[in-house]
C-alpha cells in the first residue's frame, strides 16, 4: 500500500473527501517554494502535487507555464525538486506526493534511474500529461513495479470506449479534468462533473479526484461534494506569483482545504 491509498482509505474512515494542491517546484524560488511545500499540510493539504517545470509545456496554462518559466530562470532542476521532496521527507513521512510534469526530463535523466531517485526522496505517484496509454512499457509498467503510483487523467473527451484504455495500469487515483482545454481557462460546474465521475466510476474503483478551473472555496466544496476529493492548482499559484507572503499563501489553501473537506 502506497501512501496515496493509505491517505484515501483513512479519508474514507473519517467520511471526508481529499483536497490535493499543486505548486511548481522552485518557483518564485527554492527557498520559498519548500517553505511552502512543507506548510501545506498543516493547511489541510491531503496530497501534494509537484510541478516538474518544463520548458514546453503543453497542457498548462499561462499561470503554470509563467511558473515554470520562473523556476527554471531561478535554477530549478529535476534533481532539486526531488532534493525538495527529501527535505519534506525529514519532518513528514506521511503525506503523499505526487511528481506532475511531462517526460521528456525523465527520459533525459533515465527512467531506471528516475525511479530509484523519486523512490529514495519519498516520492508516492507521477502524472506524466504526455505519455498516453500506448507508451505503458515506457514509464507506467517500471513506475509501478518500483512502488509508485500512475495516475491517470481522463477527460470530457475520454468516451466510453476510450476510458477502459485510460484506466489499464492507473493506480493511486484517478484524476479528472473538468473541462476542456489547458489549466486555468474556466470554471468548473459540479452540474457537469457529476454525472462524468459517476461514469468512471463504473469502471473503476480507484478515487477520481477533478481539477481544473477550481478557484474558490465553495467550488471547491461543489466538486468534492460530486467526487472523491479537489485539485486546485492554478489559483494557488496565482497566489504565489502575486508575491503573496507564504501565510497568505498558505491561508488561501486553508480555504480551498476546508470547503473540499466540508463536502
């Protein structure tokens, strides 16, 4: 058992739903950034999401693609964003993290070698956006055979011949998108999400947890209240790049924290 389902088997002992935030490793800076890593789970953070930045990354917005433009300008690497999950380690061997990104800085590095250095820094999951299904013998199948999660996304586009496809070799949790399109561009409607995780559902019993287009704290309650839990990330990190103090910072996830956790 991973962290990631250890978390949600003891989220649904408890009858709440999961809140998980994603920040962008590195950015406004490393220091910052682990401050911030390490004070999300006293904000009511259940899993982290981090950021891998990328010079080329298609499925994100402008608020993460600035983001990871920061990070990157201000030396960001693969290697201190598995460093920043090692220093999280130190204080709290308990909350999930989940490296997001894409994978061409995993094949650069080696997957082999990826692996053992995510497993040793106490990494739980990956999301890789660009690697779909058909590359399962590229990253998926070494990932869970080293003891780490492969999370999935499925989509409004995701049809029902096509999810099956999707949720072969996906473990930890399923992560829907809410909309179409790139982080960021609109808002989520529980109206919508609804009935689309009640269809995955059907074939899978993993969580499905939605992200996209979640900003507030009562969206946030909305969609956990449809789903297994809320991904907020652009809205965080919007927070960060407005300069925000980290207790601001922190006190804005609170927020999206405590209304997944009231649904």
């Amino acid at each position: 058992m991973t962290r990631i389902d250890a978390k949600f088997a003891a989220l649904k002992a408890d009858g709440k739903k999961a809140f998980v935030a994603y920040v962008m490793a590195g950015d406004p800076d490393y220091d910052t950034s682990l401050e911030i890593i390490k004070g999300l789970p006293g904000a009511g953070v259940d899993i982290i999401e981090l950021g891998m930045p990328f010079t080329d990354p298609m499925a994100d917005g402008p608020t993460i693609q600035l983001a990871g433009q920061r990070a990157l300008e201000g030396g960001q690497t693969l290697q201190k964003t598995l460093d920043m999950a090692t220093e999280f380690r130190k204080a709290d061997d308990s909350t999930p993290i989940v490296m997001m990104g894409y994978y061409n800085p995993i094949y650069s590095r080696g997957v082999d070698r990826f692996l053992a250095d995510a497993k040793a820094a106490g990494i739980d999951g990956l999301i890789v956006v660009d690697l779909p299904p058909e590359e399962d013998d590229e990253l998926c199948i070494p990932a869970q055979k080293a003891g780490l999660n492969f999370i999935r996304l499925a989509t409004p586009t995701t049809d029902d011949k096509r999810l099956p496809k999707v949720l072969t070799n996906t473990s930890g949790f399923v992560y829907y998108v809410s909309i179409t399109g790139i982080t960021g561009a609109a808002a989520a409607e529980a109206t919508d999400v609804g009935p689309e995780v009640a269809r995955i559902k059907a074939q899978t019993d993993l969580p499905v947890i939605v992200g996209f287009g979640i900003r507030t704290p009562e969206t946030s309650q909305a969609i956990a209240s449809v789903a297994d839990g809320a991904v907020v990330g652009s809205a965080i990190v919007g927070e960060i790049a407005a300069g925000k103090p980290v207790s601001e910072v922190l006190s804005f996830v609170k927020g999206l924290a405590d209304g997944a956790h009231r649904a």
